[in-house]
C-alpha cells in the first residue's frame, strides 16, 4: 500500500501492484488501509479520468458495505465527494456528502481527530468552489490552525489549496500565491510529480499573472507542462494550455491565446477568457464568453463564480443606461453596499471591483443624488434598504463532530439538507484502530 502511494505521487501507474494484490488471499485489514484499488483511483482522479475513477470508488465502496466497514465506507465517500469537486459539480458533491448521515461521525472522532481535521477540509473545498470565500477562508483556517505543521499534512496542503482559490476569488492575487505557493514548493521539495494530487499550477499561474508577475508565472506553467508531456497526464496537459494562455492574455490580447484559452475552457476557464477580451475592446466576444461563464456556474450549483462572471459581464461596453438619468445597476449596488456600513474596500472585495472603480462609482452616486457624505447615503436609500437586506452574511464554521451538523449548517440549496428530517441510519460499532498513515 505504502509503495503504491508513493509511485502515483510521482505520477507512476500501480497496475502490477494491483494485479498481485489481487492474487493475495484475503487478508483482515480494512479496505481503505490495504486495497491497492485506493491509491489506483485516486491516480485517476488526479489525471481527470474521472469517470474511471468514480467506477473504482463506487466499487469499493460497495464492498466495504456489504463487509461493514464504516471507517472504509466513510473515507471512499468523502473521495467520491472529492471526484465530484473537481467535475466542479457541487451539486453533486453535496450529494455525496449526504451519504456521510448515515454514519454516526461522532464516534470516530475521539478515537481519530483527523475525522474532524478531514471534515473541515472537505468543507472548505467545497465553499471554495461554490464559490464562499469568507466561508473557505474560516474552515480552512481552522485546518491549519488544528495542529503543528508536521501534522495532518494532506489536509494542510488541501486547506491552502481551498484559502488560495477563496483569496483569488476575492481578488487578492498576492494572498493567494502565499496559499498556492506554499502547496507548490511543497511539491516540488518531496518529489509528488503528479501535477494533479494537488491541483493548484493553473490557480497559481491565474494569481502571478494578475499580481504582474508573468516570469514566475511561466516557470511554474513551464514544470507543469514538462511532468504533462512525460506522464501524457490528460488534465495538466488542458491546464498547461490553459495557463499560458491566461499568462499571455494578461499582457495583452492575443487571438492565438484566446483560441487557446476557449479549446480549453469550461465554465471556469471562459472567466480567464471574458475580462480579457473586455480590456481589450473584444466587447461582443466578451458577453458571450461571459454569459456561458454565468450560465455554466449557475448550472453547477456555483453562485459566487456566477457572480464574477456576472461582474465582469456588467463592465462589458454597451449596457443600457439608467432610466430617467437615474443610478446604473452598478452605481446602484455600489450605492446599496456602502449605506449598509460597508467600507470602500468591502464593496470592492464583494463585488469583484477595484477599491478606484468603488470610489468613481460613489463619486457618481453622490453627484447623482445631490448629497455629500455616506450618512446622507444611507438615508436617501433607506425605504429601498428597509425591502432588501444588503451586505455580506456572516460566516459561520460548521462546528464538528460530524458531517451531520455541518451539513446542516450550510444550508445547501441544492442538497436539499435539513436539520429536523436528517435521521441517519444505525451504524455498526466502531472498530479498533491502530495509527496509520492516511496516504
């Protein structure tokens, strides 16, 4: 087991360790800390095979059922979970995660503290993607902040991985490359060669070339791209493509790059494409690019990268005036954010804007309006704020034990979680454990 971890961190295929295990009588040790069938998938999901790598999982997480297994049932649903996360499906992940209401979580986590520690994580991840960043941010900081730094390194390295992806969502390139970085070099210095376990080279690319730092930016593009060609990985062969383009297309408009960029596109990726063109009077090819980008977020249970995309969007040429010389949409939610008690620099982070385009919106808004100060503000929009909360909710840090409470606490539409219906099935009695490395 140990030994087939180790080749697919350095992206080397498990197959003959596979077949002699599985010439191996049956032996009494759990599923998910003997089955060579683990390491193997996990390698799937690393290349973006994920089909093949959700057949490997749901396989052996029907035979940890059928032999009552719940710690090996527990671990290959939460990497089913992880499959799903990186489709960008949180729909689908969030349904993945339900099935944890089955086990009684509780239990294990004073036996194993990396239960919680795996717990947070794993929320974490998903805030990121949906696309939280004040709900990652807190989740992942309590990961790091559970123990010494030579301890629960997978789960270090995924709560960095979660806070960069939150820090560039929120448009602090400089805080992300700290997370992303952090993850990087550590892979560089133990020698994990697959370009997938942790998956931060096209965030960190995105994050150093809007920091105007491209240099940095080609050389992590240019390691990833070597590991692709060797291994014939199919997901950083797509990320290598896509990252240079977006390095490119930060230094100005390139048609080259731009078809780059669109071959590899999804929804995330058209976000790299659409404030490019728009900077560069691309308009038209920008509201489309953008309006997929909205769309296909919007689809995959994804609302905060929805909204980024739907900012950029909003700055495109050619919007429709105000009506009457009134405020513009965007005057509107910058004027909404400010009379709620938001500081300039909030509005900015909310809304996917810079502090400069927050204050030339206000100037508007005040001139607009014939007023002078933010408490004038806040009383000529009293009436429209009385009909609709403003601002940014509150985070709330799903306190553990167990996925149950958590679950509960975020509130995922899509998942449909509620804390009174959540009745989870009888599990069996925790079995005996032994110290073991999760890896």
């Amino acid at each position: 087991m140990a030994l087939a971890w180790a080749r697919v961190l350095r992206g080397r295929g498990v197959e003959d360790l596979a077949e002699r295990s599985a010439a191996l009588p049956p032996g009494t040790a759990s599923l998910y800390l003997s089955s060579v069938d683990r390491p193997a998938g996990a390698r799937l999901a690393f290349r973006g095979e994920l089909a093949r790598a959700r057949e490997v999982f749901g396989g052996l997480l029907a035979a940890a059922e059928e032999r009552g297994e719940v710690r090996s049932g527990m671990t290959f649903t939460v990497q089913l979970f992880e499959i799903e996360l990186r489709a960008g499906d949180t729909s689908a992940a969030a349904r993945a995660l339900e099935e944890l209401t089955q086990y009684e979580v509780a239990q294990y986590v004073a036996v194993e503290p990396e239960v919680q520690v795996i717990g947070w994580r794993v929320l974490a991840a998903l805030a990121a993607v949906r696309g939280d960043p004040g709900r990652a941010a807190a989740l992942a900081a309590r990961v790091l902040q559970a123990s010494g730094p030579d301890a629960y390194q997978w789960e270090r390295l995924e709560a960095r991985r979660a806070a960069g992806l939150a820090a560039l969502l929120a448009r602090d390139p400089e805080q992300a490359i700290t997370s992303l970085a952090a993850v990087w070099k550590h892979m560089e210095r133990e020698g994990v060669e697959d370009p997938g376990a942790f998956p931060v080279v096209g965030d960190l690319a995105e994050a150093l070339a809007e920091a105007g730092r491209p240099e940095e930016a080609n050389q992590v593009i240019g390691r990833l791209a070597r590991l692709a060609a060797a291994q014939q990985h199919p997901w950083g062969l797509a990320t290598a493509q896509r990252s240079a383009a977006v390095v490119t297309l930060a230094d100005g408009y390139d048609e080259a790059a731009a078809s780059g960029l669109a071959g590899a596109a999804a929804a995330y990726r058209a976000l790299g494409l659409g404030p490019a063109q728009r900077r560069f009077k691309k308009w038209a090819a920008a509201r489309q690019c953008l309006e997929q980008a909205r769309a296909g977020f919007a689809a995959l249970g994804c609302p905060g990268w929805a909204q980024a995309a739907a900012a950029e969007l909003d700055r495109v040429s050619g919007r429709r005036a105000a009506p009457g010389g009134g405020l513009t949409p965007s005057e509107q939610r910058v004027a909404d954010l400010v009379a709620a008690g938001l500081s300039n620099k909030q509005v900015a982070e909310q809304l996917f804007i810079s502090v400069y385009t927050v204050e030339a919106h206000l100037s508007r808004v005040y001139a607009k309006l014939g007023i002078r100060s933010r408490t004038q503000l806040a009383r000529a929009l009293a009436p429209r704020r009385s009909t609709a909360a403003v601002g940014r909710p509150a985070v709330n840090v799903p306190r553990f034990p167990g996925f149950l409470t958590a679950c509960a606490d975020l509130r995922w539409p899509h998942a449909r979680v509620q804390r009174a219906t959540l009745t989870p099935r009888a599990a069996p009695p925790a079995p005996r454990f032994t110290p073991k490395d999760r890896r």
